[in-house]
C-alpha cells in the first residue's frame, strides 16, 4: 500500500503538473472505485478546475472549483498517473509516457478524468480496492475516514508523539499502523523505523523508556523524510504520476529482507507474523 512517503510524492507531483487544469470528463469502468451516485459523479466533476492537492495521511485530496472536492485513496495497488491513454471496447491502452506505456504496472486503469490539455489523470489499480470521492468541502472533509485520523507522522511534535506512545497498549508495531493513532505509517515504514531505532516489533508501545521513544521519534522522521527524497518504494506496485519506480527500495534496511544479513552486522533479519501482516527485524539488534 503506498504510504506517506508515497502519497507525499504523488501530491507534490501533481501539484506541479495539473494545477489550474479543468476536467473536462471522466472515464471509469469499475463502478465500486466511485463512492458517490455515479450520475453525479459524472455530472458534478465536469468543468471543475484543479485548484491545489493536498495530502491528509494516506489519502489525496484534490481541490476544486465550486467548493468541491475529490477525495483518492490509493489502498494496497493503486497510484494516480498523468499521461495518455485510448480506450478501445474494454481495452485501455496507454500512450504517454513511455514509463507509463513500459511498465505493466501501470497498465490497471479504472479511473481517467480527461483534462483540458489534451492530457489524463489516471487511476491504476491492480486489485480494484481503491476509493474515489466526490462532494462539497465541508462533507468530504468531516468524512469519518478523515476526522478519526490520528496526528500526522511527519508533522506530529515529540511531545505529543511520547504522550501517545505511553498511553496506548499494544505491539509497538501495530501501534504505528494504527491510523487512528498515528497516522501515515504502514507495513514498509513501521519495519524500517523500528530497525533503525532498534526496537522489537512485538514490544508494548507503552513499556518502552523514554529513551527508546525518542530514538523511536527520530528514526520515523528520518525514515519517512530520506523515502520521501527518495520518491517512495517501489518493491510492488507504487509507481509515481510519470510511472516511475521510487528509490527508497534501493536502500531499505530490513524490510522484505528476510535471510538477509542486517545492515550492522549483527545478525539475520527475520520475518514474524503478527495479525494478517509481517514484521522483518534484527534478532540482535531488537531484542524483546
């Protein structure tokens, strides 16, 4: 699933690209991606232009005219590209640019709002879990998706952010995931914070000193920032809005690392189960 970091480049992006740009129609052939009536849907996005994006943890808000908004949330697979595209029966076939036309990854598209430039925004979704909403300001915003979000994990304080930790039970990894907590993490990012902080995934979140919380505080800033100058992960199926691959996968320290030697030295990193998802970490390093 695209995570801060992710959403982060995608909203930057797009900011320099489509800002000022009207949508001219839309597209969709996966009618579960569009939570609003789909008559009004069609209708309500027609003629409205792009005024700013915004990013709200892991979810893109896209500004429009007449007080409008357009609410993406990419879940596990998806990404938004700008480019081109033909649609021939079923088939959308891309055009522009070429990383977009090279790169099955990019070939899942459900969603294209048409611009009036002659180019597209479009939504590829491998496994179709993504969310599109549309409607005025004041409803998409007090949506309960938005307003149960936790601090942001890149604008939280260190204050708040120990205060949080200590009250709250639970694995510390599970905690960080925990958007109604802190909100922006995910599976990648919880994996790589903790090595670097050298915390065991399975520790309770409100047992850790002090000293562990502010090594926790630094390595999550330091961990989303470096992904974010970066462009993201790409080690699934994140993709940026040109359909290029990010850089973080690059230099990750143990996530999806498993039986690989850790980047101290120190031992082999393992992989846990902990609920429906995994945890990668240093034996040696983190101990429990």
């Amino acid at each position: 699933m695209p995570e801060l970091p992710e959403v982060q480049t995608t909203v930057s992006d797009l900011n320099k690209k489509i800002i000022g740009r009207k949508i001219t129609g839309a597209w969709f052939d996966w009618r579960k991606l569009i939570k609003s009536p789909l008559k009004e849907f069609e209708k309500d996005i027609k003629n409205r232009k792009i005024l700013r994006i915004k990013r709200r943890a892991k979810n893109i808000l896209i500004y429009l005219s007449d007080d409008y908004i357009l609410l993406v949330h990419q879940k596990m697979t998806g990404h938004l590209l700008v480019g081109k595209w033909k649609i021939e029966g079923k088939k959308v076939i891309p055009v522009e640019p070429e990383n977009v036309v090279s790169d099955p990854q990019n070939r899942f598209i459900h969603l294209i709002l048409f611009l009036d430039n002659g180019k597209m925004l479009g939504l590829s979704d491998l496994r179709k879990f993504a969310k599109v909403i549309l409607g005025k300001r004041d409803r998409i915003e007090n949506l309960e998706d938005l307003k149960n979000l936790g601090p942001d994990a890149l604008a939280v304080e260190y204050e708040n952010f120990k205060k949080i930790i200590q009250r709250v039970r639970g694995k510390i990894k599970q905690v960080l995931m925990d958007q109604k907590i802190i909100a922006g993490i995910g599976n990648i990012y919880s994996d790589e914070m903790l090595w670097l902080a050298k915390i065991h995934p399975f520790r309770p979140a409100n047992k850790l000193s002090e000293k562990e919380i502010k090594a926790l505080y630094l390595a999550m800033k330091n961990v989303l920032e470096k992904a974010i100058r970066l462009r993201g992960t790409s080690v699934s199926d994140y993709r940026d809005i040109l359909g290029k691959e990010g850089n973080y996968g690059n230099v990750r320290y143990v996530y999806q690392k498993e039986g690989e030697k850790c980047p101290r030295g120190n031992g082999i990193i393992k992989r846990i189960k902990m609920g429906g998802r995994s945890a990668h970490f240093c034996p040696v390093c983190q101990k429990l």
